[in-house]
C-alpha cells in the first residue's frame, strides 16, 4: 500500500505540474520521499538514489516558479535553443553511460544499465522542468515508455501502471505548456 501511496501522490503532483501550479512541489517532496524506500527495498538503487536528488531539485523548483510567478503573474515557460538540445542529449548519453557502469560493476543491482539511463534522462527532466524549459517533457515521455516496461519486470505493477498514466500526463503537460509558450509568445510581440 505504501507503492499506492506514493504512486497516487506522483499522479497528483504531475497533474499540478501539467497546469504549471506551484503546488506540484510540496505533493512531489513526500512522493520522492516515499519511492526512495520503495526503490531502495527493490533494489534499483538508481532510482532510489534518484529520489533524493527529485527532493533537492523540488526545493530548487519551487523556489524557481515562485519567483516566476511572483514577478509574472504565472509561471513563465521556456524552449531550449537547438545547441542546448544536442548538449543536453550528449550529457545525458555520457552520464548513462557512466552511472551504468558503476551500478554494474560495484552493486547488485537488478537492470544498472536499463535502471541508470532512465534515472539521468529523469535527473536531466527534473532540472529542465524546475527550470520551466518545455523541452523537459521530451524527456519524461521518453521515462514513462522506458519505464513502465522495467517496472513490470520488478514485478511492481502499480508503478509500472503509474508510469503508463504518467506517459499521459507527459503529453498533457507537453500540450499546455507549447500553447502557454505560444500566448507568451504572443504578449511579447504585441
């Protein structure tokens, strides 16, 4: 029940994220709080380490979109520029590929290399989301088809459901922040 739990919680918190609240960030600290136990007693330890970090950068957010929404009345959304794009990718294939090996090589984990790319692409979607930028919702998609598969194989099954609600949640929030970019776009050249 404490997978439920926490799964419930994470629907809430994208929901919020989705229609660009700041209300995600106090919902997300105690979801990340609870997966970290959920994962950590699976032994994806990636993913378990991965909660602390979303903690960390829940805090960063919710500092980022209440100032946003302070000086502009909402939460101003953002695009990468395509430079930023490769650079992210790149960063993101060469840290996978990294943290892979160590779970390989220094732990028991069940899929390190399978558990290690989904757990950067959501560090790297986290810190893009907390920094408002649309192109965060890429990347969560690209986690919620990785990860409903790999849950499924850990036998967590609410978790590999959450991850498929999740992938339409993604493409949700993908939809309302490209039309809050377009109205933003709009304003500045009126």
């Amino acid at each position: 029940m404490v997978e439920a739990l926490a799964a419930a919680l994470v629907i809430v918190n994208v929901a919020l994220v989705a229609r660009r609240s700041v209300w995600n960030y106090p919902v997300a600290l105690v979801a990340v709080a609870i997966y970290a136990w959920v994962f950590a007693t699976a032994r994806l330890y990636s993913d378990a380490l991965l909660q602390g970090v979303f903690f960390a950068a829940n805090l960063y957010g919710w500092r980022n979109w209440a100032h946003s929404r302070a000086t502009a009345g909402t939460v101003i959304v953002t695009r990468l520029a395509p430079v930023a794009r490769i650079g992210w990718l790149v960063a993101i294939v060469a840290a996978a590929w990294g943290w892979g090996l160590l779970m390989h090589r220094f732990t028991d984990a069940a899929y390190p290399w399978w558990d290690a790319a989904l757990a950067i692409a959501s560090v790297a979607a986290q810190w893009l989301q907390a920094r408002r930028v649309i192109e965060s919702w890429w990347l969560w998609i690209a986690v919620d088809v990785g990860s409903v598969p790999l849950y499924a194989a850990k036998a967590l099954w609410i978790t590999a459901a959450l991850y498929a609600v999740l992938l339409g949640l993604a493409i949700w929030g993908w939809i309302d922040w490209r039309r809050a970019a377009v109205r933003q776009e709009g304003k500045v050249r009126a």
